[in-house]
C-alpha cells in the first residue's frame, strides 16, 4: 500500500511494524510531589524513551520488536518481563555481563507542572550492545527502525546505531531518529552535536524538540533556533520527515510535500515525563496505517495528553479506543 505517506516508502510487505533500539530502563517516581530529599515511597516501572515508545506503539497492536542490552539482574529481568507482557518481541534483547547494570532514572514531582529527574547511565547496560550482536535479518524484518539519540552518547553502542542504520538502509526499512537529548549523559554539548547530526543525516524521519534541534545544530546552524531552517537543512540531507515538538505549541512537521501543524488537548497533568514519546509512538501508528497526516496528529497530541495523565511513561500509554475517545471528547465527535 501507498498512500499519502509513499515519500517515506514504507514496504508493507515485511511481518513486523517497527524495531525499537536503545535504552530499555528503569524509572523509580516519587509518590508525594515535593523536593527528592523528602520523598519517601517510590514506583517502579519501566522506561527509558525507545522502551515507552515501544510500549505506546504496542498498545496501538503495531507489531513491536527491540533491540538493546539490559542487566543481568532483577533490573533487567523486570525490564524484558514488562516489554513482553505489553506484546513486544524481546528476543533481540542481549544480557550484559556480570556487574554491568542497567540505567536508574529517579523522577522528582515538585508539582504537576514541575517536574526533575536524576539519570544513572554510567556504563550502564545499553551502552554495551555491540555490533557483533546486531542481527540484520531481524532488522530488515520491520518496516520502521525506531533510534534513540541517548545511544549515541558512547561505544560501543554508538557504532552499533550507525551499523543498525546501515542494516535498515540497505533492506529498505525506514529509519527515525527520535533525538531524546539528557545533556548529563554527554561528554559535551559538541560531541552531541557532531553524532546528533552524523545520524540525523543518514536517517528518513528525524524527532525531536525545539531545545534538542538546538543541542543538534549547535556546530552546524549556530543560534538559528528557527524551525523552518531547521527542517530546510535536513530535507536538502535527504531526510523525508522532520517533527519538531513545541510543548504547549503543539508539533509542526516538515515534508518536501509541506508542512502540517499539530495542536495540543486539555489534560489533568500529573508529570510532563513521557509526553514526547507516547507523541511518538502514536504518530507512528498514523504513519504506519497511513492516516492523514492531520488525523496522525491528533493521535499524537491525545496519546500525549493522556500520557501526562497518569503517574508513568509507559504504563500511561493509552491504547486506540483510548485516543480515539479522548479527541471525541475534545473535538465532539
């Protein structure tokens, strides 16, 4: 099938929808809003930006695979339990060696409307997934490879996003690169800069915030902080879409067909944690079931809505009945 979305070709011949790749985590969210310091109880869920939007693209029924590295631990088992549970395929997921754990994200709810997090990534599992381990075929199964940018931090999964990029290209399965910049995981904003736009360039869909174009463009268009040359630059590279997230100024996407922009639904925010990636995850699914792109937005901007609704990232994604009442609710359909 071809339809309104054929610049990005996706081959609907393969079985699988799309392979996600990078970090697959832990969350642990305070239960009381105040200061970290203070908190007391804490839930446990799973995170990380590829593994929620995963798990929101699993609760639309795309079918989901992952590629990544998790602990040899109760972490990492807690995490390929969880993917499984919501349909995601974790038979590409690698076990790390002894002693090397999985990331710890610990989440501060001051009030709904601000929001911290402290990251613990240092050599943590995701970071470990090799080259060697990357399976081809696997990949060349899904006709979407979803990269997460927190995987170009360090080697060797650095090399390893370059290589599954290679393997997506050559077997004509789109590439998105959803940008999801933590700067405490950087050496330095330049280095982010240079591997951000390395791979931005060799991918067919490009995600992201205003803030993380910035962090991108920082040795390439110094200052611009202008989304029409920020798309213009990447379009000229040979990429087919460019989302840029605005936060309460909805999205705008970018095609060498036009240009749409997306708004946004009221929501009862309990934290701002996850909103991008259920935004991913959603329009994804409009992409993939090639629904106008006016219609794949709202899917977006709902499925973020709800997202924000609830205590988690993942565990607050909604599934379609789910988004389709949401915009009915909102649009009076």
């Amino acid at each position: 099938m071809r339809g309104e979305y054929m610049y990005l070709n996706f081959d609907q011949s393969k079985p699988e929808d799309v392979a996600a790749f990078g970090r697959a985590t832990v969350d642990l969210y305070a239960n009381e809003f105040g200061p970290m310091e203070e908190a007391v109880t804490f839930t446990k869920y799973v995170g990380g930006s590829p593994a929620n939007t995963a798990v929101a693209m699993a609760n639309l029924g795309l079918k989901v695979g992952y590629v990544g590295k998790v602990s040899d631990d109760q972490f990492g088992r807690f995490v390929v339990r969880y993917l499984a549970e919501k349909g995601v395929d974790t038979s590409h997921i690698a076990t790390a060696e002894p002693g090397v754990r999985s990331g710890v994200t610990m989440g501060e709810l001051l009030s709904p409307e601000q929001c911290s997090y402290f990251m613990y990534r240092k050599d943590c599992a995701d970071l470990h997934i090799t080259c060697g381990e990357l399976d081809e075929a696997y990949i060349a199964r899904h006709k979407m490879l979803l990269v997460s940018g927190t995987s170009l931090t360090h080697s060797p999964a650095r090399e390893a996003v370059f290589l599954a990029m290679e393997y997506a290209r050559r077997n004509g399965t789109v590439t998105a690169l959803d940008l999801d910049f933590r700067e405490c995981t950087w050496d330095s904003p330049e280095e982010a800069s240079l591997y951000y736009t390395l791979a931005a360039e060799r991918a067919d869909m490009v995600l992201g915030t205003r803030e993380e174009f910035d962090v991108m463009e920082r040795l390439f268009l110094t200052g611009s902080g202008d989304d029409e040359r920020s798309a213009r630059r990447l379009l000229e590279k040979g990429v087919r879409l460019v989302s840029i997230k605005r936060g309460k100024r909805g999205s705008v996407i970018y095609t060498s067909q036009g240009k749409w922009e997306g708004g946004i639904y009221p929501a009862k925010v309990v934290k701002t944690f996850g909103a991008g990636d259920a935004y991913s995850g959603a329009f994804a699914y409009g992409l993939l079931k090639d629904k106008p792109m006016e219609e794949a937005l709202r899917y977006a901007a709902a499925a973020s809505s709800i997202t924000i609704s609830g205590h988690s990232c993942s565990a607050s994604t909604p599934n379609l009945e789910e988004i389709l009442a949401y915009i009915a609710k909102y649009e009076g359909k």
